[in-house]
C-alpha cells in the first residue's frame, strides 16, 4: 500500500515548491512540480539517483535536466527546424545550432501544477500546458505525467498528451542513476564524478545504434555487434569502450519484444540492486556523462531528429489524438 507524505522544498523564484513522497515497501520517489521531477529514489535505505539538496538548485542546473520530464521533445532536432504538414517550424536553437530538450524553456525548466490527485490511482499526477508556439511548437498541447509505485518496488511514469493542431511530442524522464548508490551529500555533490559507472553490469535489449554526425542522426542505424553499444549480453558499462571513448550519448533502438520483458538492466556489483526498465517506447538513450562517467541517464523515447527523418518511427501526434506512455523501473535486491 502506497502512503503519499507532502512536505515543503524550499522555493523557487520566491513560491514554494511542495515536494511529495510515495512509500511502500522497500522503495520511496519523492517527486516536485519543478520540472515534474524525480528528485529523489531511496531503495533499501540507499539513493539511487542524483538528487539535489534544495529546490532553489534545480534552475541552476537545468541544463542537465535532473530527474525532470524533458518535452516537447526530447533530444535533439537539427537546426531547430521541421516541417510538418507542409509548413516549415523554426524552434529555439538552444544548443549548438540545434534545438535540445525543449528548448530554453523546455519541459525541464516549467513548474508544472498538480499533485495528489483522485485520478492518479495512488499516485502523484502533474500537469502542464504548452501554449501555441511555445518554444516554437504548433499548437496547445496538455501534457500529464503521474508518479505511483506499483508492485514489487516499482516506479511507473505515465505520459498522457493532447494537442488542438498537429505537433511532434517525445517524452522521457532524466533521472541520474547508480544502483551501487549516489552520495548525494553536500561535499559529494561537488565531487560526484569521483563515483563512477565502473562497477555496474548492463543489458540492453537493442541491435542497432542511431549513427550520429556532431551530436544529429546521419539517417543510418548501425547493428551494434562487435561496438561498445553492444549491450545484449550481460557486461560492465564501462569495459565496451576503449580509452579514446568520450562516453555514451547515443541512442539504442530496442529489438521487437514482448511487453513485460525489460528492455535493459543495471546491476551494481558492489550492492547488489538491479534496476530493470520496461517501456513502450522504441528507444533509450543512454548518457553516462564521460567514459566510464559517474552516473547513467536511461531515457526511454523515441529516435533524436525524428521529425526530419521519414524513416524514423513517427513522433506525430495528430491533433485530437490522445498520446499515452508508461515507463516502468523496478528495483530488487539480489
Ligand atoms: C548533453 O548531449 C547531452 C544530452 O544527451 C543530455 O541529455 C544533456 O547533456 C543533459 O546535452
């Protein structure tokens, strides 16, 4: 039985930030309206992800998206531009000359509204709009993500959108894992790429590999047999990749599978947790921040740039259709 506790997070530009926490079990997320963000993972009395002391840090932060939802669209679109249905949308260009993450003011940097609420099943639901022309995108777009656990010490995040005129949607969650635990105390904090990814096995269901040119999908998808992407067998995160590696940043598209089958794995080798994921999304992309890095993001969603490659699984939503996602990480002690 899920207990929901709500309680005060600091403020952020001078309003309050409530920050809520679901128990049960073994396994407490707390969650907050600043990004509709994961802030926080306590499985077996050990942090799993990186978290932030206090509301008022996440803004600064924000271009790495800590625990947060990143939309419209997540990744990268080329020179911040598509067409869709014959029109051409010219987006922020936040980085590089491409658009990244939504924008300057992507999903990430939005106090969304919410909370507890009767709908969301247990759990904690947010929700936010996105006007016409936010960031550049068509149309308004209401966007919902609920936080509830569910069997098993297991966090599920639930998209749901809709928009009034054609757009591009692609959702995930960004949170920083280590299954070994994160210090995340003050000193740490500063020092958290002296954790490191070196003692985490992985699995990751995919065959092929999104082929990038400077950070954009060159088109081709490369079977990842024999690369430091291959991940179908068991094996350290950090032994794929040679010393010349700059670590991962890519996107994985999984192999056709059934639905209750994770999609990938992580185990720590000192703890002994393992994070198993579940997704209804085509891809992940796996960011461990250097090689080996010190902490992985494993963000479920479709292919970057999608809206420019007609090849790529589609990221339409066509207007008055009703967009619906679930992720699902579970957390088990071996
Ligand atoms: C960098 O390229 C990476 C992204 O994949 C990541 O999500 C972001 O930092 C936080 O831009």
């Amino acid at each position: 039985m899920t207990t929901i506790t709500r309680n005060s997070f600091g403020k952020i530009s001078g309003r309050e930030i409530l920050r809520y926490t679901l128990s049960d079990d073994a396994l407490s997320v707390s969650v907050m309206p600043y990004g509709a963000s994961v802030q926080r993972i306590v499985y077996r009395g050990r942090d799993m992800i990186l978290s932030l002391p206090e509301a008022e840090l996440y803004p600064k932060f924000s271009a790495g998206c800590i625990g947060a939802v990143v939309g419209r669209y997540a990744g990268r679109i080329a020179d911040g531009r598509f067409t869709l249905d014959g029109r051409e949308y010219r987006l922020s260009r936040n980085q590089g000359g491409n658009h990244l993450h939504g924008g300057r003011h992507g999903f990430h940097t939005k106090r969304w509204s919410g909370g507890i609420a009767e709908d969301a099943d247990g759990g904690v639901k947010f929700t936010l709009l996105s006007p016409d022309g936010d960031e550049g995108y068509p149309g308004n777009l209401r966007v919902s993500v609920t936080y509830r656990l569910t069997d098993g010490d297991c966090l599920a995040i639930a998209y749901e959108a809709s928009c009034d005129r054609d757009t591009v949607l692609n959702l995930t969650n960004h949170c920083y894992f280590n299954p070994n635990g994160v210090d995340n105390s003050p000193p740490a904090l500063r020092r958290h790429d002296e954790s490191d990814n070196r003692d985490i096995e992985m699995t990751i269901f995919a065959d092929r590999v999104v082929e990038l040119d400077r950070e954009i999908p060159t088109g081709r998808l490369l079977p990842v047999e024999g690369t430091a992407f291959d991940f179908r067998a068991l094996r350290r995160l950090a032994d794929g990749a040679d010393a010349s590696f700059r670590g991962y940043d890519h996107t994985l598209l999984f192999s056709p599978h059934a639905p209750e089958q994770p999609v990938a794995s992580a185990r720590g080798m000192k703890s002994g947790v393992r994070i198993d994921c579940f997704t209804d999304q085509p891809a992940v992309q796996l960011f461990t921040m250097g090689n080996p890095g010190s902490l992985f993001a494993f963000e479920t969603q479709h292919l970057p740039d999608s809206p420019n490659h007609p090849d790529f699984p589609s990221t339409v939503l066509k207007a008055g259709e009703v967009f619906r996602s679930e992720t699902r990480y579970r957390f088990t002690q071996e």
